[in-house]
C-alpha cells in the first residue's frame, strides 16, 4: 500500500553558501528551490524545480528557500512544469513568458490547469500553497489591472477543478510583483488533506466583493498539514477594505495583528507557533527605505524566528506598502 506520511517535509533557508551546503547534504531528496535575488542564481545541478523571483533582497544577497524531503524524491520534467514527489507531497515550478499575444488571464489559467493536471495523473489531491510572482502587477494589463487579470484566469482554472482543488480548502498563497521575467508559479500538493485557516479579521479573499475585480482571489489564510503551518500573504486589510493607506508604520502593526490572528487560529488546532522550532518569515516592502522600521517591529514581535528576508517588491494592491508570509516547518 501506498505509504501517505505528513511528515517528510523540511524547509531551510538562507545565502548561497548555506544552500550549496544543503545540496550537498540533500542530494536527491530536494522538492524544490525558490531562490530570490535581482541577478539571476547559477545553480549547476538543476535536478529539481528550481523558481527564481525576480526581486531585490534587502540588506543582503541572493536568498535561497529549499523545500526538502526526509526521502528520495522522484523528479518529473513534463514540458515547463518541473515537479519532485515523495510519499506524501509533490512540489512543483513553472514559468510562462508573456510573449505579447497570450495575456496574463490565460497564462495563469494555462499554469494552474498544469498544476491541477499534475496533481490529477500523480495522485496528490491536495493543493497546500501557492506562488504566485510576475512582473507589472499594479499596471493595467489588456483592461484590468494585471492582478485583476491573473485572478480571472486562476478563478477560472479552479471552477474547472472545483471537485479537486477545494477538497481540503483552497491553498495558503501569495501574489507580489517583480522586476521582469514571465509568470512564475509555485505548488506545494499532498496526499492526505490539510487544514485551511481563515482570519476573522479578514473576508475570505474568495468572498471578496467586485470592487477588488470581477473575479475573486482563491486562497485561504493558511494551511496546517502534520507538522507544519504556512501562512499565506499577510496585509493591512480588514474586512476586505485596505486599512492605513500611505501610512506604513501602521500598516505594519495591522499586519502584525493579522498575522497574530491567523497564528490564534492555528492553536485552536494545537499548533503553538510561539513555542514552535522555525519560523520563516518572508517580507515584502513596495518601498526599501522603510526596510529598517519593518525589520525592527518583526523582530521585536518574533525574536526566536529562524530566518527572515526582506524583498523590494510591488504588493498585488496598489495602496498596500508590506506584506509578510511566514512558514513554520522543522528544518533540515
Ligand atoms: C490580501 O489579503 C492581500 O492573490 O494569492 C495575499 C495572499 C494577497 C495571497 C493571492 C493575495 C494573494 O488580499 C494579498
């Protein structure tokens, strides 16, 4: 019989030095790589799903993020889409080019239908996190902003799967800018179903009226599955309104708030974050100069984290100024 753990997965985060090193200890149970950096990462031995996003690091170099398995992994190359599996999770990359014809609404209904089909023939039902980066995302696109664009075609790729996809709740996700490239997009599936967390604070993003775009956003706030907690794209959004535009500094304690609020809905489960090992916490600013005053109210608020990163990158509203996602997962 098939064997389904919930166990295997590992993060470790860090500079190249650091993820040369766990190349090393990890060959061949790698899931997957995102790596996030202005230049674009030499990586010699591409034998697994491997995202680079296109953003600059703040106060340092290129950050690699790599998702590894207790286990061997098996790497598939099915055409863009590059995924490795083990028992229980299967993680996947692709990056579509816009090349002028296809617009961004049919690239991100191409991908995640790629990704539901991947899902599908391999056996992995359920969908647990989300990345989603391209360039422009607060310009306007064909009509919509690009945001709004990408939202229609995702929504649209994830009616298609309403079956699947929503087993288990909709996936933990975020959705920021970068500085050119094609749309990259990440998956993390599993076997067995987590737990999909709302905020509520927050509107369900499903929920949302269509005054942010004709059609929703899908994600939830965050996911729990075994021994982990992903917390999706975190903001200062209440209800489903923008709170604090053009103020950042309380923009940041109402993501903090927000943060806290999803971080109490995962101990209703008996997932205790504070005293929990990790803590990975990514965070995105529209503007490098409000770097240091980000960087001292997240450590004030999370001394024990593992590791922190700090991007230069456009928020997918235009009046949002930070964002932060976090992921506590045992390390390697
Ligand atoms: C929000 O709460 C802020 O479109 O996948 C956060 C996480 C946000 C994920 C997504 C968007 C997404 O609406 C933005």
């Amino acid at each position: 019989m098939m064997k389904k753990s919930v166990d295997s997965l590992r993060l470790s985060c860090g500079t190249r030095q650091h993820f040369e090193r766990v190349l090393v200890a990890c060959a061949g149970r790698i899931l997957g790589v995102l790596a996030f950096g202005s230049v674009e990462p030499q990586c010699s031995n591409r034998q697994f799903p491997f995202l680079w996003v296109q953003q600059s690091v703040l106060g340092g170099e290129t950050w690699f993020e790599v998702w590894v398995s207790t286990q061997r992994v098996t790497v598939s190359p099915v055409g863009s889409l590059v995924c490795a599996q083990d028992d229980g999770f299967i993680f996947g990359g692709l990056v579509l080019a816009e090349d002028g014809r296809d617009n961004l609404e049919f690239l991100a209904h191409q991908g995640y239908s790629a990704i539901f089909d991947k899902m599908d023939r391999e056996g992995y039902p359920y969908l647990l996190r989300v990345w989603n980066y391209f360039p422009g995302i607060n310009d306007t696109g064909r009509e919509l902003e690009r945001y709004r664009e990408f939202n229609v075609g995702r929504h649209e790729a994830f009616s298609h799967k309403i079956d699947r996809a929503f087993e288990g709740g909709v996936p933990a996700a975020c959705a920021l800018g970068t500085e050119d490239g094609g749309l990259v997009l990440g998956f993390l599936a599993s076997r067995v179903p987590g737990i999909s967390l709302e905020n509520p604070r927050q509107t369900r993003a499903y929920d949302y009226p269509e005054n942010f775009g004709p059609k929703s956003p899908v994600f939830s706030r965050g996911m729990l599955v075994g021994n982990a907690l992903f917390i999706s794209g975190t903001a200062s959004i209440l209800g489903s309104e923008t709170v604090y535009p053009g103020d950042m500094a309380r923009q940041v304690d109402e993501m903090l708030i927000n943060l806290r609020a999803v971080i109490k809905q995962a101990a209703t489960y008996g997932f205790d974050a504070y005293g929990a090992e990790g803590g990975c916490f990514n965070v995105y600013l529209r503007y490098a100069e409000d770097y240091p005053m980000v960087r001292d109210k997240l450590s004030a608020e999370f001394p024990a984290a593992d590791c922190r990163v700090y991007l230069q990158a456009d928020i997918c509203r235009a009046d949002l100024l930070v964002e932060v996602e976090a992921f506590w997962i045992e390390g390697i």
